[in-house]
C-alpha cells in the first residue's frame, strides 16, 4: 500500500497568507467578534432609546423641571403659552392602569386556579391557547371594537349606572362623580378595554405558577381533610405569592405601555375631574396625538418628557416583575407537578 | 398552658358537622365561580372575532385586496397600499431583526454568565417592556428627523425593535434545548464554532426558532403606535407602480429599491386607525374589513405557528 | 387520652352525611390468596375486602384482603413497585388523585365502606391521616401549620387553638423543642422535625389511623430513631399503619406485618402474601416467598 502523501504546507507563521488562509479556515475569531458585537448591539440599543429621549426632552426639562410632573388641580398643557403641566397624563396612566388591574386579577386568578387544578386534562391546552389569543389580537381592533360596540353597549349604561350608585359616596364618590359621555369615552372605558388586554399576561404567568407548585403540598392539604377550594385558597395562592405578585406587576407593566385601544376610547381631554367616568387622557395617548403635528419645537420636547416619564416608569415596573418572578423560580422546589 | 395529662380532656374536640355543609357549599361555589371567570374572560375573545367577522365580511370585496383608496367620501377602493405597506414593513423588520437576533441569542445562550451576557438578558426584559409608542419615538429621533421625511425605513426598523427581545428569547431557549452531544460532536471533528452553529446546531433549533419569527411577524404586523411617526401613512403607495414606472423611465434598480423604502407607507393596523376616526360610514366599515385581514393574518401565523411547535417538539423527541 | 371516635359513626342522631352502606354478610375469599384476620381477638378497625385497583389498564392491586386490628402498628412490607404505597395511599382515598384510577372492593372504616358512593372523601382523610416520605409542611410558622386543620373545622377561639396546638406538638414530641419559635417558618425546622411537624399537623385533626408512607426513609438514623419511639407512644391512642422498605424498622417498630409481593413479572399486579403477627412473620413464616425474602435472599 502506498504511503499517504502528505501535502507540503507551509509552515512560515508569521506570513500573512497563512493568516489569513487560517482565519478563512476557521473563522473563530470573527464569529465570537460577530457575536459578542450583535450582543453589545442589544445593550447599545436600551441605552440609546433611553439617552435619546433624555436629550430631546432637555430643553422642557430646563424650562418646566419637576413642577411638569407634580400633581396639580389645574393643570394646563398650552403649546402657546408653553405652559405644560403633564400631570393629567400622569393620573390618567395611572388611573386606568391600576383600576384595570383591579379588574384583571379576580378574573385572571380565578382562570389560572380553573386551568391548573380544576380543569380537565385535554382541556387544558386548548383553553391556555384560547386566553393567549387574547392576546394576540392588536391593539387597535380591541379599540375599534371598543368604539362601535363596547362602549355604547356596555360601557355607557355601566358608567350610568356606577354614577347614580357610587357618585353620591363620601370618598369613593369623587372617582365616579360626574356623568359619563353618551358615547362611552371615558376612564372606565380604557379601564375595562386594558383589564381584558392584560388578563392573559396575569393568568399565564399564575397558572405557571400553580403548575410549578410540588403536588407534595396538595397532598399534604388533602391528607388533612381539606376541601379543593381550601386547598387551593390557603396552601396553594400563598405559597405562589410572590409569583402571582409578579404577574400583578408584569400585567400593569403592559398596561402602562398600551396606546392604541387607550388613545381611541379614554376621550382625550384634560378636563380636570378625577372621576372614572369622565373623559382623560394618558401619557401615551397624548403622545401619539399631538407628536405628529407638534405646534414648535418646545411642544415636541415637551411631549418627549411625557415620554421619559413612561418610560422610565415601564422600565422600573418591567424589571420588578421580573425580578420576582425570577425569585419564584429559584424557589420551587425539584419535583414539580407533572 | 396545659400539660400532656391533666386537662387533657379540657380540648375542644373537632367536630366536622358543625360546618361542614358550609365548607361544602364555599367549596362548590367557588370553584364554579372560577370557571365562569374563565367563560367570561374567553367571551371578549368571541365576541370581537364574532364581531370583526360579521362587520368586516360586508365589505370585503376583491376590489378591497386590489385597489387603492378612493378620495374621502367616495365608495369602494380597497387597502392595497395598506397590505403592500405591511408587507414592506415586515421584510424590513425581519430583516434588521432577525439575524442580530440570532446571533445575539446564541452568544447569549454560550456565555450566560458572562457580564455581556446577563446584560444582554437584562436589556432584552427591558426593551419588551418599552411601550411601543416610545420605540415609535426613538424610530423617528433616529432615522425620520435624520433623513428628514417619513419613511417605511424608519417604521421597519421600529416593528424591527419591536420583534427583536422575541426573537431574542425564543432562539435562546431552543438554542439551548438542543442536545449538548450536537455541539460537541461537531467540534471533537475539528468543526470551527461557526461552522458548527450554522451547519448543526442551527438547523437542529430551526423549527423552534421559526416558531419564534413567526410570533414576532405576528405581532409587529399587529403594531401601530410605532409606525404614528416613522412611516406616517401614504395612500398612493404601491409597489407595482413604483417598479413599473422606474423601469418606464429607465431608473436603476437601486433607485427603484429607493423609492420603495423610502416613502412613507400605510400598514393594515394604521390604515384601520385612521379610517376609525373618520366620519364617513364608508371609511369605517373599510375599517372593520381591514380589522378582519388583520386578524386573518394574525390568527393564521399564530395557528402555524402551533403546528411548528407541535411538529417540532415531536421531532425533538424522535431525536 | 384516648379520643373515642367509633361511637360518632353509628349515632343515629348524626346529621353528619357519612352514610352507613350496606354490610356484605360474608367476606369473599379469592381463588388465590384467603382473606386474612388476626388470630387472636383485635378489634378491626379498618377491614379491607376484595381490594383491586387498576390505573388505566395496568392492575396495580389484585383482590387483597386484610384486616388492621385498632391501636397496633401494621406494616407492610415488600420489594420495591409491588404496590405498597397504592395501597395504603387507598386508605384514605388519596389515589382519587390520580387519573384513570379505578378501585373495586370495599375498604371498611369503622364498618362503613370509605369507597361507597355516599362516602364524604374529606371526612375519611381526616380521620385516616397520612404522613409522606417527604416532610412537607406548609410555607407557614409552624404554629399555623399545626392550626391549620383545626381552623378548617371552625375552631377559631385563640386559647382552643394554642391548647390544640400544644397538644399535637407533645404528642408528636416536637413541643420541648419548638414552644419558644412557634412562629417561625415550619420549614426551617431539620428534616427529622419537619416530619415530626407534619406527624403533629396530622394529629391536630383528630384522626383514627396515621398512615405512614416510609415516614423515615428521608431522614438520618438519630431521626429515625426518634420516630419509631414516637410510633410506639402514638400507638396507645392511634392506629398506625406503616409503608416501609426496611425490613428491620419493621421488625423494630410493628406488631403486625403484611408482606406484599408482585404476582407475576408480565402482569406486575401487587398482592398480598402473608399477613401475620411481625414475630410469625420474621421468625417462622408459612410461605416460602415471605421467608425468601425476610432471610434476605431476594429483595
């Protein structure tokens, strides 16, 4: 047999065609240079949409400084005085928010506890995949829904009714004072319309939450002669606490952020009433509105403000959530439920 | 304080009849109460699909695929600019999106301890968090006030924001569900690491990897607030006429390819905004009708995208 | 202190719905294996005829039949899969847990059928408690671990419930060394407390029968030790029956053992081979496979 002929290479390091001819070859060097760049490309991009913003809001900054986002009874936002006060953006973020989350979480316990426990097998699936539609569907059909059926079906003869009940009350009564629009545009309308966008955010995440409880705990519960409910009520939701308090806080996240559904049914007006039932606006309603035809730059960097302030609320709000329900997973224990 | 013996007998003893039917009642009611949380949360769901269905299916005509919008208060005329316009504005996206995407979910998902590494983990929570009007915000900061007009440049690489931390994630976890043996086996042949990504890892993860893009696809189609101020809208868009017209008047490719990004576009999602806010029934039913393609197209994407995983996951298995 | 229950059951003034069945007039005997009862005069205190359980398709238990004598320690016995936790997880109805479990036969508590159609399922494991393999108290103090089947039964007055709860911690022997953290964490306690934790929670609830599911397999042998004591004194108030893989904590702790067996490797059914006093059993048993593997030589 012929002995194998091996092919005289040279072996000259220091030439540049063996450099070169070995980074063709391999290829290492620019592949973790290509990846590690895309990566520093991810972090560039987070800053670079915060710093960006940061600079353009400086010159409102300079000029209307915190007094822009403090809580104020009257509050003006003129382009041509260029006397901006943002808080009624503020409040009715918040508002909405925090009461659609109010709304949300009954409705998005109850159907986690349904699907993780309650709920047959091959059902599970299926009704999972149908409330993860839910979210699916865009925004702004869930407000164009909103417009022309939601909202003179529902939401008017609900906000009538909320008014004649509530509005009369001590304390409560200053959130449902006033009548709502005929046509629905309001608080409460935004309220509703978000609470369904986020419940499938809330519910997925409790639901892997419960699922990812050892069945160690339900057997202990049952051994004691409990009921289900008492199960799932006293053992089950307060060892999943801190999870569940994760997806809360990821839901409002979500709806701090929403624009669309919001901008088309909340009315945008800055009318001064705190109430639930009368039209407001939110941060990012207003800039979705008026950015496009901003009266002069001031106004643009006014709007673009509004903006830092969501923004750094979103991020604030987005990374407490995950950081609990980063924590839940950490915690569970090794055997999970099948 | 009691001792084991005396008072023993001191101990109230369990008597279960005493509220047992009440645990029994709570028991029922509240479990009933659940599902119907459960049925009441899903009846949004039909309801809108029902609704979009019915409203949007009285206006859908082929002239609706194949034409452009007529001037205001006129009948018929179709979105076709709006459906060319999501169809540009998605090939941008994916394209800005998808291969750093990639390639950041595999550094990541080699080196997930690393400082760059959590980083990236860190600022891809961050960045799906971002509302979207804010992406919107920095598309128009970045590309439109630069360039000086409104282009589907700008709004493809606001939806490319936007599906970026998805495809991010989701290449990330199937990267890191593939066997670890794939990876070794390729390199013990002496493969070099990018070999080994592109000719095996890569394609072991695809089909999860797909099922990603196409979760991202779906919901960039879906966006409307970034596109507000970055591709604005356009109702003469059409890209048969711009390709036709280029080659009438001898333009070169590049500037034919100019003119098709460069403009500003409509997409379904803004054209269906718009058309909401207008006064005219004719505009508004063309809304609902945009509102069902819309959810058609979404609908579809995200069943193929069931199908993926299931196929895939089997696959894996079979493995 | 000897908490008589077994009157409640048969007081026709009950409106407690946990309905007396009707009595079969004799139990019957397989083709395979008879039914077994201890020789000498026991009271029976949970009796179980004709016993199969099948889970789907596969046959987990065939046609056992037993009879656990009150206030004795009961083990069984056997190599591993041969069907021992099914069986005392029937016990207290907790393979209802499982999908596609189907269970004929008749388990007797107090002389009713537990696996009746009008039988209430929580009633039955409260009185047939259950301590598992692994510690599992709740994530409460250990306080509220204890108090939380009291509180389910409407006991809510505060100096009821540190009475209850100072009681089931002494007979668990747990209290000397828990009285002044109550109100930590239950699951910062060791791993022979937390069982002992969870023994004390099972007590708290009043029960007829502690069934044990390998309660020390988890735990180091000073544990465990102090576990089998704590059996012995449990015994003089409770039933226990008791899961165990080791042979020798069975000739320790129980007065009678029943040794379980699969039938055959193509079918896996689990049944029961000989049921005797534990010195029969250990020292002088009838059938060869039960000596075979008391002797050791397989298992």
């Amino acid at each position: 047999m012929q002995p194998i002929q091996m092919r005289a290479v040279s072996l000259n390091t220091s030439s540049l065609s063996y450099k070169i001819r070995k980074q063709l070859r391999y290829g290492d060097k620019p592949w973790s240079g290509l990846l590690i760049g895309m990566a520093g490309l991810v972090v560039l991009l987070m800053f670079a949409i915060g710093l960006l913003i940061w600079n353009g809001s400086a010159e409102a900054r300079l000029q209307a400084g915190l007094a822009f986002i403090l809580p104020t009874l009257d509050a003006s936002w003129n382009p041509i005085t260029e006397n901006y006060q943002a808080w009624p953006f503020i409040y009715g973020t918040l508002a909405t928010s925090i009461s659609a989350l109010a709304i949300a979480l009954p409705i998005s316990l109850g159907i986690a506890v349904f699907l993780s426990e309650l709920c047959p097998e091959w059902l599970r699936q299926p009704l999972g995949w149908m409330v993860e539609l839910l979210a699916a569907i865009p925004s702004v059909i869930y407000g164009l829904w909103g417009i022309y059926i939601f909202l003179p079906q529902i939401v008017a003869p609900l906000g009538s009714l909320m008014s004649e009940v509530f509005g009369s009350l001590p304390a409560l009564g200053l959130l449902f004072s006033g009548s709502i629009p005929e046509s629905g545009q309001s608080r409460l309308a935004a309220a509703l319309i978000l609470s369904i966008m986020i419940t499938p955010t809330i519910a997925a995440v409790t639901r892997d939450v419960l699922l990812a409880i050892s069945s160690s705990q339900r057997e202990a519960a049952f051994a004691l002669g409990s009921t289900q409910w008492e199960t799932i009520w006293q053992v089950l939701l307060p060892y999943g606490l801190s999870g569940i308090l994760g997806a809360v806080i990821l839901g409002l996240g979500r709806a701090l952020g929403e624009t669309m559904a919001v901008t088309m049914v909340i009315g945008n007006s800055i009318e001064g009433s705190a109430s639930l039932l009368r039209p407001g606006y939110t941060m990012s309603s207003v800039i979705a509105n008026e950015f496009a035809e901003a009266y002069n730059a001031m106004h643009t960097s006014a709007l673009i403000y509004v903006s830092v302030i969501l923004f750094i609320l979103s991020v604030l709000i987005n990374i407490l959530a995950r950081l609990m329900v980063w924590r839940v997973a950490r915690q569970t224990p090794q055997e999970a439920r099948a | 304080m009691i001792t084991n013996q005396a008072s023993a007998n001191s101990l109230p003893l369990i008597r279960p009849e005493i509220n047992y039917s009440r645990r029994k009642l709570a028991n029922k009611l509240m479990l009933s109460f659940t599902g119907l949380l459960t049925l009441a949360a899903l009846a949004p769901l039909v309801w809108i699909i029902g609704f979009v269905a019915i409203k949007g299916s009285q206006t859908i005509t082929w002239a609706f695929f194949t034409q452009l919008p007529r001037p205001l208060g006129m009948a018929g005329g179709g979105v076709l600019n709006a459906i060319e316009g999501t169809l540009i504005l998605t090939i941008i996206a994916a394209f800005f999106a998808i291969p750093p995407g990639i390639l950041a979910a595999i550094y990541v998902a080699d080196h997930p301890n690393t400082p760059l590494g959590a980083s990236v983990r860190f600022s891809t929570d961050v960045l799906s968090g971002v509302p979207s009007i804010i992406v919107g915000l920095f598309g128009y900061a970045l590309v439109v006030k630069t360039q000086g007009h409104y282009s589907a440049l700008a709004g493809g690489l606001a939806l490319a924001i936007i599906m970026f931390p998805i495809i991010v994630r989701t290449t990330e976890e199937m990267i890191k569900l593939t066997p670890r043996n794939l990876r070794e086996g390729s390199l013990a042949l002496g493969a070099p690491e990018w070999k080994t990504y592109l000719s095996v890892i890569l394609p072991a993860a695809i089909k999860g990897i797909i099922t990603g893009i196409l979760l991202a696809v779906a919901r960039a189609s879906g966006e409307t607030a970034p596109l507000l101020f970055t591709a604005l809208g356009n109702e003469r868009y059409e890209i048969g006429q711009i390709i036709s017209s280029g080659i009438r008047s001898r333009q070169g490719v590049w500037s034919i390819f100019n003119r098709i990004i460069e403009q500003p576009v409509d997409s379904l999602p803004l054209t269906l905004f718009k058309y909401s806010q207008q006064p005219y029934p004719e505009r508004v039913n063309q809304a609902w009708a945009a509102a069902l393609v819309l959810i058609g197209i979404i609908l579809a994407l995200n069943i193929i995208a069931r199908l993926w995983v299931n196929y895939s996951s089997s696959n894996l298995k079979g493995k | 202190m000897e908490i008589n229950q077994s009157s409640r059951l048969t007081d026709k003034n009950r409106t407690h719905p946990f309905i007396l069945s009707e009595l079969d007039s004799q139990p019957q005997p397989s083709a395979q294996y008879p039914a077994f009862a201890p020789k000498e005069a026991e009271q029976i205190i949970i009796e179980i005829k004709n016993l199969s359980l099948h889970y789907g398709k596969f046959k987990a238990l065939g046609d056992i039949s037993m009879s656990i004598p009150q206030n004795k320690i009961t083990a069984i016995i056997g190599p591993s899969g041969c069907g021992k936790s099914t069986l005392l997880r029937s016990l207290n109805r907790m393979n209802d847990l499982t999908p596609k479990v189907h269970i004929q036969g008749q388990i007797l508590l107090d002389k009713v059928d537990i696996l009746g159609a009008n039988v209430d399922v929580v009633e039955v494991r409260r009185r047939v408690g259950m301590v598992f393999q692994r510690p599992n108290p709740f994530p409460k103090s250990i306080y509220e671990n204890v108090a939380y089947g009291p509180r389910l039964y409407g006991i809510r007055k505060r100096l009821d419930l540190d009475n209850l709860v100072e009681y089931s911690l002494s007979q668990a022997a747990l209290w000397d060394e828990v009285k002044d953290k109550l109100h930590q964490s239950g699951m910062a306690l060791s791993g022979g407390q937390q069982q002992r934790l969870c023994i004390a929670r099972a007590l708290a609830v009043q029960p007829e029968v502690i069934l044990m599911d390998e309660p020390a397999s988890a735990l180091d042998p000073v544990a465990t030790l102090r576990i089998e004591e704590l059996m012995h004194t449990l015994k003089k108030s409770y039933t226990i029956v008791i899961v165990t893989h080791n042979m020798q904590q069975a000739a320790r702790v129980s007065d009678f053992t029943a040794f379980m067996m699969i039938d055959n490797p193509a079918t896996r059914t689990g049944v029961l081979v000989e049921y005797d006093k534990t010195i029969k059993i250990f020292t002088n048993p009838e059938n060869k496979q039960t000596e075979d593997y008391v002797t050791g030589r397989f298992g």
